[in-house]
C-alpha cells in the first residue's frame, strides 16, 4: 500500500528476506536498491548493512528506509562483508534467505523467478544464470551458464564442486534459511567466504532448482574483488578450498567428491597462478616462482592423505608472501 510516498506492508513474516552488505558504493546504490524495491514479487524485505562507509552510502540508505518500509538499514562500525552479512542474517524473518551485493542490481522478476523455483519444484535452493557488466565500457555479456533443470543433492554438489557451471557465488541464489540456521553456517571473515560456506549449504539441500534465465547483474570495476587481487586475497583464496575439503572430511563425503574436489583445486591453482603473475609483473618484484613452488605446494597438500582439517581461517598458514617482501627473497636461503 502505498501512502504518501511512503510504501507499508503488513507485519508478517515476510518470505523472503534480501541481505546487502554496503561499503563505500555511493556510485552504484541507488540503482541497486531501485531494482529491489521495483520487483514483481512483494512479500520480501531488504536489511542493509552499511560496513562503516565513508561516503555517502549511509545517506543513500536512509532516504530509501524513509521511502519504504520493507527496508532496514543497520549502520555498524567496518568489519568486512562477512560479518555484515551475518549480522543480517542474525535478524532476517523470511523463509527464504537472498544475498545482493550493493554493487549489482537485478531484473525486475529477480526474487519472483527463484521463489517459483522452490516453491514449484520443492527445492531449498534456485539459482540463475547471470550478466558480467564492465561498467567502464558499459558493455554486457552473459555468463556461459550451460546448467538448467532440478539436481539431487549428490548432482548439484559435484556441478558446485568443479565451479564452473554452477559455481559457489552466494548472490545468484536463493536459499532456504533453514540451511543455514539449523547448522548455524556463518561465513568467515575472509576473501572468497562464499566458497568456503557454499558445499556446506549445498550439502544440506535435497532438490536444486536451476535457470539458465541471466536475472542477476554482477558489475565488474576497479574496485571489485579480483581487481584489486594481492596476497592476502590469494591466500584466503586457498583457505576457502582448505575449509571446502575439511567440511567434506566433516560430512563423511570427501571419498564420494574426491575426483570433483580435484578439479576444483586446479581450477583454483590456474587462478592463482595468473594472480601471481599479475601481482608481481605489477610490483615488478622477484620472487614468482618462489610463490609459484609455494601454491603448488599448498594445493598438492589440500588433496593429500595427510591433509589436517581447518575449521577457522587462521588455522590454513599463508602460502603466497607478498611480492617485494624481505620473507619471500630470503625463503630459498633459510631453507
């Protein structure tokens, strides 16, 4: 109902509750929370949590909380884009649980679409294709989903683990907040958290409603993640499969996913790899193919007998120094 430019809903639980973590994202906003609060479904609400911006998100916010309320704005000092999303998690009502990040935006029928897919197919997850948006040169391609249908826990487990057509994104799903809530999954404070938490997720869901329909817009610019890449982010990369084989070793299910744990792991060693390039052809700095014989290493000890669980991201030690750094020149020396 609308009134006096003010949109109310009722006071039930609504079904869906979106979560977005906002740092400094004044330029993309507004069009973000506009593709939210346009949707064709309406029984949802919004909890954005401003991580301690310093421009004007936190103002953004405020005027659409005015505007509409359906959205909640949390305001908290920076922790990171885990911990906000965890926050939000810790007071969301609905049924179903949905992650934007405040960088994207969505088509108008987003929710409607991945709420039929569960509802219609009784699966606790949906998900759906996407758009790469380079907003510098403002041009869209879709990703090369190739995955459509409903897949068994077992089908939809080894198509996550190889990454590549359903891969571990949390911002392209919709989930029922009973995956998460009953094994109290939170997500690490860590680059690549969603890859760390998702199998655990999945391995709770007995059906997987899958579109290959692009509905979500994920906006690649100089500020994204894996544009801004270092060691720190290229560890916790490699933490994220760490905490993937530990939570299989958990389950009782790494014998069963052991060949698709493989593939994600080279899959994830080929990343790095061009990480390292990058980073060091950027510095200009040696010691690469130091840091090369040290990914090797860690990804060869994730997929060896010998490998000890990590339940905590400090438990997995750096493998990737920084490049330029004192440690990485002197390594070959001290050992």
């Amino acid at each position: 109902m609308l009134f006096e430019g003010r949109i109310y809903r009722m006071e039930n639980t609504p079904r869906i509750s979106v979560i977005i973590p906002v740092y400094n994202v004044e330029k993309y906003l507004g069009k973000c929370l506009s593709s939210l609060v346009e949707q064709t479904f309406r029984d949802f609400e919004i909890i954005a949590v401003n991580d301690g911006s310093t421009d004007h998100s936190l103002e953004i916010l405020r005027r659409f909380e005015e505007n509409y309320d359906f959205i909640t704005v949390i305001d908290q000092e920076n922790r990171g884009i885990s911990l906000s999303r965890n926050r939000g998690m810790d007071i969301a009502r609905g049924e179903y649980l949905c992650f934007v990040d405040s960088d994207d935006f969505v088509a108008p029928c987003y929710l409607q679409r991945l709420y039929e897919l569960c509802e219609e197919n009784k699966a606790e997850i949906a998900c759906c294709s996407y758009y790469f948006r380079f907003v510098n040169w403002d041009f869209i391609i879709q990703y090369p989903f190739r995955c459509k249908g409903i897949y068994t826990r077992k089908q939809a487990m080894k198509r996550l683990l190889h990454d590549f057509s359903l891969q571990s994104l949390v911002w392209n799903k919709l989930f029922k907040r009973s995956l998460f809530e009953e094994k109290k999954i939170r997500f690490p404070k860590m680059c690549f958290e969603d890859l760390a938490v998702m199998n655990q997720v999945f391995a709770s869901a007995e059906r997987v409603a899958i579109t290959n329909e692009p509905l979500y817009y994920y906006n690649k610019h100089s500020s994204s993640t894996l544009a801004t890449i270092n060691a720190k982010k290229i560890n916790d990369f490699l933490r994220s499969i760490a905490m993937v084989r530990t939570s299989l070793e958990d389950s009782g299910e790494f014998r069963n996913y052991r060949r698709s744990y493989w593939l994600l792991t080279q899959k994830t060693a080929l990343c790095c790899l061009s990480y390292l390039f990058k980073i060091h052809r950027e510095k200009k700095a040696k010691g690469l193919y130091r840091n090369i014989r040290n990914l090797n290493r860690a990804v060869k000890y994730c997929n060896s007998d010998t490998f000890m669980p990590v339940h905590y991201a400090h438990e997995f030690a750096d493998s990737v120094l920084e490049p330029g750094s004192k440690e990485l020149l002197e390594e070959d020396f001290i050992r």
